[in-house]
C-alpha cells in the first residue's frame, strides 16, 4: 500500500534552518581555554564539554526540565570540575551561544524553502522559546507554529516534542514528514511516533551520535519540494 500524502511539515531549526552551531562553539570553548588556561586546544575541549552537555539533556526531561541555556551553564560547570577547577561563572562563556540562538546564519535553501512551500510548517527545536522567538523575528521567517523543547519540557528525541507538534497541527503522525540533520534526535525521535523521516546531511556537518536510518536523505532543502511532490 504507498504511504498516505504529506499533511504538514516538521522542520528541525539549528542546523536544519540556520547554519550548525560549530563556529559559536568554537568561540565559546577558546573563551574557556585562554582565560582559565587549560592544557588542550579549543577544538578538544569542546569534545569535553559536548559528551557532558548531551549527558545532561538526556537528564532534563519532564518533572526535571532544564533549559537550555541552564543545561549549557550546567554542563560547563562540570566539564571544569575535571580540571579542578570548582569557582567559575558560566555565563559569559555561555553567552556566545546565547548570542548565536537568538540571532543565527540562515542557509539560503532554508529561506528559499520557506517562501515556496505550500503545505503547513511547523518549526520543532530542541531550544528556549525565547531563542527561537527572536530568531524567527529577527529573520523574518515564516511558520505555521512553532514547539521548543521548553515548550514540552523534553528534548528530542522524547517523544513529548513531537506528540506537542502533533497536536498543534492537527494531523496523524503518518500525515508528516519531519526534516532535521540530526540521526539521532530527529530521525530516531520521529520514528517512534511513526513520523517519516527526512535527514539532511550538510556538508562539514558536525559529528552526528545517532545510527537510526531516515526514510530519505537530502544534501539540501532545495531537494524537499520535489521529494514531498514524488509522495502526494
């Protein structure tokens, strides 16, 4: 039996719409090394930061949700505790990634994808509202709806997120098709729910943790139109 049309769309934001976040880390984590003077490069102590980072959001969820913004302070406040260092203040090295939540670089196929697509669009991003709020005004997109991880107070890919989507839109889980370049918090979050799956695979992509095999992969939204037109 072929697989029902498209009803509405889920896009991912960072990294889907907006380029990833690999310059504002970068940025952050030499912040870090220069002013406390660690042994490493800026480069691995983003490693460092990043295993603990994704550990605490995966411990955030419902009863005890966190933002994002605190789950970054958090998490850096740990990562510096394995160097010994136990009285530091977060925020200003936070505060680069602040800056580039709020106010990211688009992808020109994100912003071309947005004025030509003629089936509702909602934007559905592991994010604090506030964040992607400014982000969407400040760019001047356009989406149907949006739901943050603070908004269902889970991070993808729990399925809170996309049951909280769902329901805003109004359709079946077998009606959307949700895009994101994340194996493992998009595809692998979306599956569950028996959304189809569409992982797009930038070039010099971050490092990707998931191993769930999406349904379609693209190297651009360019390709999205044509694809969502090949299952109507």
């Amino acid at each position: 039996m072929p697989n029902p049309p498209i009803d509405a769309l889920f896009l991912d934001f960072y990294g889907t719409i907006s380029a990833d976040d690999h310059a504002a880390v970068e940025e952050a984590c030499r912040g870090v090394v220069e002013a406390l003077k660690l042994p490493m490069s800026a480069g691995q102590f983003a490693v460092r930061w990043g295993e603990v980072f994704f550990r605490t959001i995966e411990h955030a969820n419902h009863d005890r949700f966190a933002t994002l913004h605190e789950c970054e302070c958090a998490s850096l406040v740990e990562t510096l505790r394995g160097f010994d260092i136990h009285e530091i203040d977060p925020e200003p090295f936070v505060a680069v990634l602040k800056r580039y939540w709020q106010n990211p670089p688009l992808h020109a196929d994100a912003v071309e994808l947005l004025r030509r697509i003629d089936v509702p669009v909602c934007c559905v991003s592991n994010a604090d509202r506030e964040d992607i709020e400014s982000a969407i005004a400040l760019h001047g997109l356009r989406f149907d709806a949006f739901i943050t991880s603070q908004c269902a107070r889970a991070y993808k890919p729990e399925e809170a997120i996309f049951h909280g989507a769902l329901k805003m839109m109004g359709v079946l889980p077998s009606r959307v098709m949700h895009v994101g370049d994340s194996l493992h918090s998009d595809v692998g979050g979306a599956q569950r729910l028996g959304i189809r799956t569409t992982w797009i695979c930038r070039d010099k992509r971050i490092h990707d943790i998931g191993r769930h095999e999406p349904d379609h992969t693209i190297r651009s939204l360019d390709e999205l139109p044509a694809l969502l037109a090949s299952l109507a």
